[in-house]
C-alpha cells in the first residue's frame, strides 16, 4: 500500500515538472512538427485545395522542379547570394580586430554598440533605407562613387539585373555585419593573453602574431559564423521580396528570386501545395548537406568522439 502510495505521489510530481513544458511541447508539435510531417507528405501528392482532391503522384512533384529552368535559377540565386554574403565575415573579424586593439574601455564599448546597431533596426525599416541609398539616379551609393571617381555613375543596384546581387548583398552585409563583428570580438577576447606575451618575448610582430596565433584561434569562430550565415543565406526571403516589389519574380530580371521565393509563389501566388512541399523538401536536403559537410571538414564529429 505505502508502495503505491510513493509511486503515484512521484507520477504527481512529474507531473507538476511536465505542467511547466506542455504549453512549449503542444506549440512546437502544432506549428512545426506536424506542419513538417505534412509537408513531407505533401510532396508525393497533387494538392490545389488543401484537404480537398489529394492524389498520390509519387516523385512527379520532384521530377517536375528538378527540370523546371525557374526552380534551377532559384537554387543558383540562392547559393550565389549565400555565398556572396560570406564577406561579412572577415570584414566582421577585421572589424573585431581594430576594436579589440583599443582596449577593453568606453571607447571599445562604443564601437561595439555603434558596429551593432544595424542588427537592432526592424528589417522593413533597412529595406527601405537602402532602397535610397541604392537608387539609380542620386542615390547615397551612386553619388559617393561619383565623387570618388570624379564622374557621374548611376548604376541600377536594384533595377539593373547586372546589379541587382551586388546591391542585395550590400543590404545583407550592412544589416549582419555588427552580429559577425560581435562573435569574432567575443572568440578575440577568448584567446589566452599568455600566448600573445609569449610570441612578444620571442619577436613576433604584431602582424606575425594576427596570422600565426589569432586566425588559427579563430577557426571555430569561423566555422561557426560560416554555417549561420549560410543558412541565413539559403532562408533568405523578406528583404528580398521587398526590393522586388513585393512579388516572388525576384525582380530585377529574376536574379533575386531564391528558392524560398519559388516556395512561396507555388504556396500563395500560384498554389500548387505538392510543388512547394517538394522545393521545401529539397531546401533541406540542401541545407543539411552543406551543414553536416561543414561541421565534418572542421572536426566536429571527431572532437565529440573524443
């Protein structure tokens, strides 16, 4: 009887552990386990009107955008754009370095907030800042290039096709380069002084210990910033529907529209549900091959074996 007695009094106080998670556990399960799994399933069926004349069509759906030239330009948009966003990170470690350098005063801290502030800014308010800034005709950018070179330059950054990467990327950049500076300043100010004091007593230069001691430091740092931003970059959609105009066309010319772009034209513009389950279903893939390829190429697996 006592023994009964202390079991259910231990399935209460579980219980009472548990009542503190099940709100988090049921929000998680109704908006993104279950939106997964039914995504999932979407992809091998024909769906117009959800819930309403589902047929299976096995791999047609993936057949039919792994063939199709605007799903193939998306993912082409979506891995240069990505991969153009990389920038952020050495200027961010660049940036990390010369604040570091000041010290850790008032001065240190004020570059710190003012390099960061960007990130604090709403996206829409950014986009349409920059919208100015890149415009063809007096823009901030166009002007201050014109009086560098001494003549006049008006280039489209965002209605010129050439362009249009060049100017989303100046976006990206700008708007994410405080959170790299940040990472790189926090991995910076990690590094034992020990070693710096060290290679001093032994002549090393400054110069010569930035590369011999402080990058070598850093490539967790990096790893880890690279992985970030190339799902961000793979995820980009907001800023870049905005430029466009407010379509999934990836204006100018369509070198803007990325694959989540794609999604949503085939999820609200267009709707066919089994075509956009299989461009999700793909994005995945795609981000979880370059992750799991990153974390093995700097040896994450081998130092959790250890």
């Amino acid at each position: 009887m006592k023994k009964n007695k202390l079991a259910w009094y231990n399935v209460k106080r579980q219980l009472v552990w548990y009542s503190f998670i099940i709100v988090s556990i049921l929000v998680l399960l109704v908006l993104t386990y279950i939106p997964m799994l039914t995504t999932i399933k979407y992809s091998f069926y024909d769906v117009s009107v959800v819930g309403f004349g589902e047929k299976f069509t096995g791999f047609k759906n993936y057949n039919l955008i792994l063939h199709n030239s605007s799903f193939l330009r998306s993912v082409y948009n979506t891995v240069v754009l990505a991969l153009m966003g990389l920038v952020s990170i050495p200027v961010g470690f660049i940036l990390a370095s010369l604040i570091n350098s000041l010290g850790r005063g008032k001065i240190q801290g004020f570059f710190r907030v003012g390099y960061y502030f960007p990130n604090i800014i709403t996206g829409v308010s950014v986009i349409l800042v920059f919208q100015i800034v890149l415009k063809a005709n007096d823009g901030l950018l166009n002007n201050f290039l014109s009086f560098i070179t001494g003549h006049k330059i008006n280039i489209g950054w965002l209605t010129n096709a050439s362009f249009g990467k060049f100017g989303a990327t100046i976006l990206g950049v700008w708007s994410h380069l405080g959170y790299s500076m940040l990472i790189n300043l926090a991995s910076l100010q990690s590094i034992p002084s020990e070693i710096y004091e060290a290679a001093e007593v032994d002549g090393a230069t400054g110069f010569q210990s930035w590369v011999r001691i402080t990058i070598p430091q850093m490539v967790s740092c990096f790893a880890f910033l690279f992985i970030t931003n190339i799902i961000g970059g793979l995820a980009r959609f907001t800023d870049l529907f905005i430029l466009g105009g407010n379509t999934s066309a990836g204006r100018p010319g369509g070198t803007l529209q990325t694959i989540l772009m794609y999604i949503y034209q085939f999820s609200f513009e267009t709707p066919q549900y089994g075509v956009a389950s299989a461009g999700a279903m793909i994005l995945f893939i795609v981000t979880l091959a370059i992750t799991l390829g990153n974390l093995k190429m700097t040896g994450f697996f081998k130092k959790n074996k250890e």
